[in-house]
C-alpha cells in the first residue's frame, strides 16, 4: 500500500515539476496500468469463447454445495458440484475451462450478451427463462424448503401467513414465493442478491423465513444451529440444467456428455461427493448464537489472505479512475472555459448529465450495454474504470475550472504580452498552479473514489468487499467479515490523506 501511495506522490510531483515530461507520462501511464490491470484481471474477463480452446462458464458462487468459494487456502477458486460437472464436460469435449461469475440475477443477461458460452448455478429451466436462453437435459433435482428459526413453528406455505419472507432476487424460489403469497394473505416479500444476506436477515429477524432450495438449506441450517428447514411438501422438484445463449451449438454436445455421466452414475457420485457431506469445505462454528451480537473474528482467521488479496484490485482500480478522470476532467474544464459556445455547452451537459444520475446506474449501464451498442466485451474491471473515470471527470472539471479561475489574472496577462501562445501559457504556467490549487479537492476526490470503487463488487470485480462477502457466503457468517472489510477501507483512506498531507507540505516547501 505504501508503495502505491509514493508512486501516486511521484506522479504528482512529476507533474508539478516537471511539466514537460507531463506530455510523456500523461501518454505512458495509463498504457502501463492497463496493461498491469489486464494482467490481473485475467480472470474477469469473459470473453465468449466460440472457435476457440477455452469455455466460458459464467456462476454465481454464492450457493454451496452447487458453487462457492474455497476460501481456506486464499487462492480464490470456485468449487462445487456444478463445477465439478462442468469441469468434466469440457474436458470430454476438449476444451479448457475458465469461470466468472455475477450475481444470480446478472446471469441470463450475461448469457444474452454472449459474455460466457455457459451458466451453471443450478439453474432451473422455466418457460419464461427459455424464450431467452437455452438449457440441457436435467441433471439434478432440487426441492425447496422453508428456513426459519427453530421456535417459530414456520413449516409450511399457510404458516407464512402476515410474514416477511426473504427470497433471492430473480430465482424461482421468488416465483414460488409470490404463487404461495397468491393463496396465503399477508405475506410480505423480501428480495436480496445473495442467500447469505437472507439467511443473515432471518437471524436479524428483520424476516421471518426464506424459501431456499433443499441441499443449500442444509448447509446454512448446519452452520446456523438456531435455525431450521422443512420442505414445502406442495411443491413439485425443480431441476437443474447447464444454461446457454439461445440458439449455441453447444447444447447438443453438453448433452451427449451429461447423458454419459448419468448412465455411467458420475453424476451420482459427485451428488454424493457434494450433498451427503457437511455442507462445504468449511467447518461449522460450533457455538451456537445467542441472539444479540457475538463476534467471533477467530472465524474468519485462515480467509483473511483471501480478503487482503482485494487490496491491490481496489488500489489499483482507484488509482488509475483517478488519474484518467483527472485528464479528462482537465479536458471538459478547459472547454468550459474557451467560451466556445457548442464547447462549453456540450462540456456543461455532460457535467450535469453524469452529475444527476446515480453511479450505480452509469456503472451497470457500461457494463451490460457495451457489449450490446459495441461489440466490444468489455470486462468488469474495465467497465469499472471507464465509468469512474467519466464520472469522476465530470466532477474534477468543475474542480479544476475552479482552480484554474482562482489563478490570478496577472499571471495569463503577463504571458501574453510577452507573446507565449495560449496553449502554452496554459500548460506551462496556468495548469500547473490550477492543480496545486486543488490538490485538497483532489485527495477528496480520490477518497470518494476509492470507497465508491466497493461498487464494482456489483458486477463481480472481486475487490475488497466482494471478497468480505464471499468469505461470509461461505462461514454462512456474516458480521465479521464486513467488519474487518471496514478497517481495511478505513486504514487505506487514512494512509491516503497522511500521503497527502505529506505531499501537500512537500510542494509547499518547493514554492
Ligand atoms: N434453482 C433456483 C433457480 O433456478 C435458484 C438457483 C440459485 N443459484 C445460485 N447460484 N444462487 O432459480
């Protein structure tokens, strides 16, 4: 962290004092990040892999024993019996596999986009899911339950009546959930992303039950000995299958090799291998809760590699949103100011256009639209640094059109009587003290930056606290881990503002 934090100081101080080589770092900088960003971000992209040697699945690894991560030994893998399976597919048809993974919502518009050749998160196939994607046979069957807590007699549909029941977003259970709620009066739906967040609200008791699916129910049930499951005896078995863009030549292969793995009973003995066994590679906290809050940090001790790995993704992510927004923020300021009128109106509607909506929205905009409008497949990480920087350049515009304004007049009056051309006086003498100016405004910016950047996590970035996240998915725990994801954040925002202070006095000792 520190030896970011001296190379953002020396970029600075090059820029301040060495304008000329500005020019050269402005062009070299961003081609040296990115390049270090693509080599780390290997994993994130997802590029759909037709013709060639490598299959894309994407998942959504917040469901064990399907898909999650194996987080002991910090090396960021996603296991499970969905890929298990998957492995063995594409070994049989000779590919080689690469996983990425979203949310469970953000899985069918992936496969639409063709950001992976197929989804596996045991998915079931429904009429309203197949006029967008195509699925293979079924190769497991699932039933779903009710989860609540032990003492509160919540076993069945009519039991829901007047509850608050928790479902994950865009899965069937939420469609069960709102048939149930068709014939039960009352019941008040909760939709999250995640089966750890319900599971989490069950215990807050801000719900009273979940509708979650039979095998991932045990897991959580076994590590939350407080709560309890049954199974909704009306509801017929939902079953899983490998999901893929409408109209893929790989259905019929996929389902060649799935029928062999049944008839040869693999797939049942990686049923056995994933279900019969206590829930996931992690072991369960023995201490039942008490209710109230009893943090245990002991139990997130061999996942905190795992977490502090997110560390250089979000460094690395903020640094570079900075630099580029700061270019281009320089850029739409200086056409505010040329009084060029179709300049300085379009500079000042794209201001007002990226500062009246929601970040959160540009971002899954970037993300999902791209590849659509473009063709271009652009990875999390990338959308992620595009956004922040056309975000983050609308606001240092007004920044830096602020600094560049309070530099005094005397100064562009002077260089022009002395004939320094415009451009010049600009970057020679002008922008150099405009950025001194707002070197505060700058270090707030970088601030803001890097907390927000926490929103990659929504598109599958895993930074800091999509790693915290993780590991709660997987202790079935879920306090803890964010917490700990706090410090982080609050330790990196305190070593940046020291940074800063240290720079700040730095320049002011060279004036
Ligand atoms: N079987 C359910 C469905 O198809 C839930 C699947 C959720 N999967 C996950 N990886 N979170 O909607």
């Amino acid at each position: 962290m520190l030896e970011n934090d001296k190379l953002f100081t020396s970029i600075i101080i090059n820029f301040m004092k060495k304008r000329k080589v500005w020019f050269l770092t402005i062009l070299f900088t961003p081609i040296l990040m990115i390049s270090l960003i693509t080599g780390s971000s290997h994993s994130l992209k997802a590029a759909s892999s037709l013709g060639k040697d490598t299959l894309t699945m994407i998942t959504s690894p917040d469901y064990p024993p399907y898909e999650f991560y194996n987080t002991e030994k910090g090396d960021r893998q996603i296991v499970g019996f969905d890929v298990d399976i998957a492995k063995t597919v594409a070994q049989e048809l000779g590919f080689q596999l690469k996983i990425v993974e979203s949310d469970f919502n953000g899985l069918i518009p992936a496969l639409q986009t063709n950001r992976a050749d197929f989804a596996m998160a045991g998915m079931t196939p429904t009429p309203e899911r197949k006029k967008n994607i195509d699925f293979s046979i079924i190769y497991y069957q699932a039933k779903d339950t009710i989860v609540a807590p032990k003492n509160s007699n919540l076993k069945q549909p009519q039991d829901l009546a007047l509850k608050k029941v928790g479902v994950q977003l865009g899965t069937i259970q939420e469609e069960n959930a709102k048939k149930i709620a068709q014939k039960v009066t009352g019941i008040q739906l909760k939709q999250l992303n995640k089966v750890a967040e319900i599971i989490q609200e069950i215990k807050s008791g801000r719900i009273d039950a979940a509708i979650v699916e039979d095998a991932v129910a045990k897991g959580f049930v076994q590590a939350n000995p407080e709560l309890a499951f049954n199974v909704i005896p009306s509801e017929k078995a939902s079953g899983s299958a490998i999901a893929f863009p409408k109209g893929s030549s790989f259905v019929e292969p996929f389902n060649k090799v799935l029928q062999q793995m049944k008839d040869k009973g693999e797939l049942e003995k990686l049923a056995t291998k994933w279900f019969s066994q206590t829930t996931s590679t992690t072991t369960v906290s023995s201490s039942p809760s008490k209710g109230g809050l009893n943090l245990d940090f002991s139990r997130i001790i061999p996942d905190i590699p795992f977490i502090l790995k997110g560390i250089p993704l979000t460094l690395l992510f903020t640094l570079l949103s900075v630099f580029l927004g700061l270019i281009w923020g320089t850029v739409l300021s200086l056409c505010k100011i040329t009084g060029i009128k179709p300049l300085v109106w379009l500079a000042n509607a794209y201001t007002s256009v990226f500062r009246g909506t929601p970040l959160l929205l540009q971002l899954a905009l970037v993300y999902y639209a791209t590849p659509q409008l473009t063709g271009y497949n652009i990875s999390a990480l990338e959308a992620g640094v595009l956004t922040f920087t056309l975000n983050s350049g609308a606001y240092m515009s007004e920044t830096i059109r602020g600094g560049i304004q309070a530099v005094d007049k005397g100064q562009a009056e002077a260089a022009m009587s002395m004939g320094v051309p415009y451009s010049l006086m600009m970057w020679d003498i002008i922008l150099p003290q405009a950025l001194k100016n707002i070197l505060p405004a700058l270090v707030n910016e970088t601030i803001g930056l890097l907390k927000d950047s926490a929103l990659v996590s929504t598109i599958g970035v895993v930074e800091i606290l999509r790693s915290a996240q993780i590991v709660g998915a997987n202790k079935y725990i879920y306090f803890e881990p964010l917490l700990f994801a706090g410090l982080i954040y609050y330790l990196l925002v305190m070593g940046m503002t020291k940074s800063a202070s240290v720079l700040e006095n730095r320049l002011k000792q060279s004036e």
